[in-house]
C-alpha cells in the first residue's frame, strides 16, 4: 500500500443540487458547498444547489469581499472564507472588515 496514493472515499454521478435538496427535504441546513477551482461550471453547480436549498447551505471556495455578496443574493445563508482571510500566514482583519462591510459579520465563516 503506497502512502502517497490518493484514496477516494466517496464519489457520485448525482448533481450537488441532488444533495442540496436531500438537505432542504430532511430539514438539514448548514451544508457546505465547496468549489474545488474557479470553473464556471463549479459556480454554476453551486448556484443550483443555493437554488435547490435558498438559505440553507454554506458556499465557499474563492470568495472574496468583492464576490460575497453575490453567494448572498444567490441563495447562501453564509460565505465560507480560509485562504482570502490570511496575507502572509497571519489573519487579515483588514479583509474581514471588508467581509463583513458586504454581508454582515453574522454570515462569515471562517
């Protein structure tokens, strides 16, 4: 067993709206939907799941203050931030204000 292989754990030919409206159905809010690279395609794939399940899921991967506001309108309850939050390793309170100038502290997860 080589140590550096990747293991795939899950994989699935359903649509990430397939799974956002399992959530809405079951009641589950608080889901994450994470864009694995700047694909129009993810965006798209997010967008319909926001749309499958307004204001129960989580969006994140890329966002910026300057796109975070648009996941809002689009249907996410909350923006999901990890890499924009930091400059040199260390956390930016500088762009978290502008986050939460755009959509409220409330709707930041870091």
């Amino acid at each position: 067993n080589d140590a550096t292989a990747r293991l795939e754990n899950f994989s699935t030919d359903d649509k990430p709206s397939t799974f956002a409206t399992k959530y809405r159905d079951d009641q589950l809010p608080g889901g994450h939907v994470i864009m694995l690279g700047k694909s129009q395609e993810n965006a798209d794939a997010a967008r319909d799941a926001l749309v499958a399940f307004p204001g129960g899921l989580h969006v994140g991967g890329g966002i910026t203050d300057e796109s975070a506001a648009e996941w809002i309108e689009a249907g996410a309850s909350h923006v999901i931030v990890t890499s924009y939050a930091f400059t040199d390793g260390m956390i930016d309170l500088d762009k978290l204000a502008r986050l939460r100038d755009a959509v409220g502290k409330e709707r930041v997860v870091i």
